[in-house]
C-alpha cells in the first residue's frame, strides 16, 4: 500500500488541476459544432498569447493525467 497511494494521490492532483482549469475556464460548448468560448472574461481575449497559454495549459493537464492512469495500469498489471 506504500507505493499505491502516491499513484492515487497523483491522480487526484492531476484531476483537481483540470476541475480547477475548468472552473476559471467556464467552457460554453456550442452545440452541435465542435466548438467552445469561455464564460470568463479573461479567457475569452483576443490575445493570441492567452489563447495558446489556454490551450497549452489544457493539454498538459489531460496529458499528464493520461500518464498518471498509465502508470497506475502499469503497476497494478505488474504485482
């Protein structure tokens, strides 16, 4: 059990940072298109800086939790 919980509290840290993104990110889908606005002022900036941070930031979170669930697979196919 001494190794499992640092795989589940990695998880849990990966899952709250993108619940935290999501929530200042306030996502507004528009439905039925493949396309999304914040809700947030500061989000939704014509700044091609705040949109590629915006996007950047997404995609490390949901890639590093893609790894975090990697690994945890990986150590408990391997006992």
């Amino acid at each position: 059990m001494s190794d499992y919980k640092w795989y589940l509290l990695n998880q849990l840290s990966w899952s709250y940072a993108f619940d935290l993104y999501m929530g200042l990110w306030q996502p507004v889908p528009f439905w039925p298109f493949f396309m999304v606005n914040s809700g947030n002022s500061w989000f939704s900036t014509n700044s091609y800086f705040v949109q590629s941070m915006t996007l950047i930031t997404l995609v490390i979170i949901v890639v590093g939790f893609g790894v975090s669930i990697i690994i945890w697979l990986l150590h408990e196919f391997n006992k």
